[in-house]
C-alpha cells in the first residue's frame, strides 16, 4: 500500500482548539472595544476583481498577490484559450485570460470598494470594522505568514484629526486589556512629502515611502544606495539622512524647525502630529514616540501614519495604519477622506504566547464533567447537566461507563476544572460529589444546589 504524504502549504497552518480559544480570546477582545467606540462590522469576499487590487500596494505590494487561476478548463475550448493566453503571457503580452480575480491583500482596498458600491446609502462617517483572513506571496517567517487575520477599523467621510485620537486610543484600550506593554510610532507623510521638496529631485512621496519604509529590514546603507541610484547626491542624502535619525522620541517634533521654513507642506503635516499627541493622556504620551523614518509604504496614506511595536519581544508591528484623503477615488467615487488601523491578530498572538500572557481560562472549554458509572446512573447525570447547561455552563457527560482513572485522565488533558461523581448511592440519597481537579477539594451537594452551584 502507497504512503500518503500529506502537508500545508507553505505559509499555513491549522488551528487546534487551544490555539483557536487563544485567538477568540483576542478576537474577542478587540471586537468589544470595537463596539465601544461605535464601529459597525463588515464583511467582503475573499477574493476581488484582479483590477480592484493591482496598484493599489505599491510595487512590492502588487508583487505579492495571490492570483487566482481562471475556472473553466473542462471545456476543451476554454482550455485552449486558456493555454493560448498563457503562450501570450510568455511573451508578455495581456494575462487577462489567464487570471482575473486574486486573494485579497489586506481589508482596506476592498472595504474602499463597498464605499464606492454603497456610497448612496451609507450614513457618513461610516465606522465600520471588519475582522477576516487576508492572503499575501510572502516568504514566511516568524511573525510572517501567507494567510492571516487582519482586524480593521475604519472611519470615512471625515476629516477630523479626532478619528486619528480615537483610534490610538482603540490601540491603548485593546492592548491594556491584553496585557501587552507596546509603544506607537507616529508620523505624517506631508513630513516625507517636506523631506522630499528639500531635494528638488522629481521623485513621488509614494515612492520615496516606499524607500523610506525598508530602512528597518534593509538598513541606512541600502536605502542611501537606492537613493543615489535615482540621481540623489550627497548633499541630497546629507538633508535626508538628518531627518531620518530623528527616530522614536516625541521632542523629536521640535528638530523639524528648520524644515518647517523651507516646506509648508511638512509644517502642516507636523502640526497634525503635534494635534493628535495634545489630545493623549499624560501615560499615553509616554508610550507614543515621533518617528520620522516611519513611511508604511503602501500607496493610498496620506496624513498622519501609525505602527504598533510590542516592547520587551523581537517581533515585528502588530498594528498599523493611517489617514488616506481620496482611496475611494480609485473607484470613481472621489471626495471621501478616511483613516484607519489594523490589528496584526497572528503577530499579536505569537507576542502573548511568548510571554505568557494569556489567562488561565482561556484554555478552559468544558467547565463540568460527568462521571459516567452505569446506565441508571448517567441517567440521572444527564437530567442534572442540561439545566446547567441552560444556564450557561459548559459540561459534558462522559461517553461510556468506564473507570474512575480513565475518566480523571479525560477531564485534566481536556483541563476540565470540576467533575461531578454521581453513583448508587448518590442517586439514592439525591446527592452529588464535586470534585476541583486543581485543588483536589471534594464535597457533598444536593441534586438542587449542584444546578445552582457558580462553576466559574
């Protein structure tokens, strides 16, 4: 008989239900405060029109969609166009016939385009959040993975710089109630617009930022290597290297004086920084940091940006996001600002099981076993469980009459705190024994006390 191989795709993984707990339990989390703040949800496909999505990311962005193969190849005719359309990609030509749909890439681009589809009967602003997998071609590594949750909330049709105070606060508030000790990395991209005038070098700020933005993985010298090869000299690289040290400090703000004078633009794009922090709290200003290096590369930001690092851990953002005046202009439907953040749910987890942060109930399913020791018995045990389970309690009966060391190791691999001990003698009496596993205290209940009993 053959072997069977069987794997994941690279980039992967199953959840089992420990894992799938710890991740509600986030989840979870970061829905509530969500509603706190009088966001709505949403959902949208898993996959878009090839066209809603290319040019969206930015060169390297676009290079990591996953495309999706056009159906059809059991018709010997759609077959041959599609083989005839691939020759044509070979040689370069259009590949519309080979693919038109794609995984999506992050939820901000496809949530653009329901504003677009929806603007007519929407109420501005719009607050929604939105909670589903996304897909990138990236090579996977630690914290980095081809399919993940992304968690977003978005306001559009505003142009407030309060939604930008109300999201870092979102950032705090779901944080501090996942223990997670971070601090948020602030910029503007009117600052690297600024950065790039002082040049006079006819280079976009999108693609500057998108330079800008792998300084972290690729280092200064890379990034100043790039930059010459686009005619950049070294009195250019002299006004841009200064900026781009004044890096997570708040006081940072004030370096860009002389900058101010020289760019409109970036003394504006610094204000709305400096408006954003005024409106923190005293604790919250100590765990928000100006950092003018700070680009988050994707093409649709325009204002005030954001990153969320995890202190006291080497992992990568595990939030971000910014304000984009005109994303759903790429639709046709222009004039409807937004801002918005994203939480990274896998990163965010990876960071909490590094360092234990998880509570101890969250590994809780089943809260109540019950013995199963014969059929009268089991019985009766079942009449006791279900109104316990009508009220809430999470129980199970034991699947067969077995003995008491079997059914004992069943209930700690599955963590079960208590388990319910209902023999001939308990049924006669209309008792119960209650046992805590932990503890390993046990007492004597009656039948009514147990349905009344607080098992958290």
């Amino acid at each position: 008989m053959a072997k069977v191989t069987v794997g994941l795709p690279q980039g992967t993984r199953d959840f089992g239900p420990d894992v799938v707990r710890k991740r509600n339990y986030i989840l979870s989390t970061i829905r509530n405060v969500f509603e706190l703040y009088g966001f709505q949800p949403l959902e949208t496909p898993a996959m878009e029109n090839l066209d809603t999505l290319m040019g969206k990311y930015g060169e390297e962005g676009d290079k990591l969609i996953f495309k999706i193969l056009n159906n059809g190849l059991d018709n010997p005719e759609k077959e041959k166009q599609v083989r005839d359309d691939f020759e044509k990609v070979l040689r370069g030509k259009n590949n519309k016939g080979i693919t038109e749909r794609a995984l999506k890439y992050d939820l901000t681009i496809p949530f653009a385009r329901y504003v677009a589809m929806n603007h007519s009967q929407l109420t501005f602003p719009f607050k929604r959040y939105q909670v589903q997998p996304v897909w990138r071609a990236d090579r996977p590594q630690k914290g980095r993975y081809r399919e993940f949750y992304q968690c977003d909330a978005d306001v559009v049709g505003s142009k407030s710089l309060m939604n930008e105070v109300e999201l870092i606060n979102i950032y705090f508030t779901v944080f501090e109630k996942l223990n997670i000790d971070c601090t948020i990395k602030i910029n503007n991209r009117k600052v690297l617009t600024g950065i790039t005038e002082l040049t006079g070098k006819p280079i976009t700020t999108k693609a500057f930022a998108s330079i800008i933005d792998k300084l972290d993985k690729v280092g200064i010298d890379k990034i100043k290597s790039e930059l010459f090869e686009l005619g950049f000299t070294q009195n250019d690289w002299t006004k841009i290297e200064k900026f781009l040290k004044i890096a997570d400090e708040t006081p940072g703000l004030h370096q860009f004086a002389s900058l101010k004078m020289d760019s409109s633009i970036a003394a504006e794009g610094i204000d709305e920084v400096s408006y954003v922090i005024s409106h923190l709290s005293d604790a919250q200003k100590k765990k928000i940091v100006f950092n003018s290096s700070l680009a988050r590369g994707l093409d649709y930001y325009t204002g005030c940006i954001f990153e969320v690092k995890a202190n006291n851990v080497q992992m990568g953002s595990i939030g971000g996001g910014g304000r984009y005046d005109d994303l759903t202009g790429l639709f046709g439907v222009p004039n409807i600002p937004g801002v918005g953040i994203s939480f990274g749910v896998d990163r965010i987890y990876d960071v909490m099981e590094e360092l234990q942060l998880f509570p101890e109930e969250v590994h809780i399913g089943t809260q109540v076993l019950f013995f199963n020791l014969g059929t009268a018995e089991s019985k009766v045990a079942f009449s006791l469980l279900q109104p316990l389970r009508e009220k809430g309690v999470r129980g199970e009966l034991y699947h067969e009459n077995s003995k008491f060391d079997k059914q004992f190791k069943y209930a700690e691999k599955k963590n079960i705190p208590y388990v319910v001990i209902l023999g001939e003698e308990e049924v006669k009496a209309g008792t119960v024994k209650l046992k805590n596993i932990k503890t390993g205290e046990q007492q004597t209940l009656s039948q009514e006390a147990l349905i009344n009993f607080s098992f958290i």
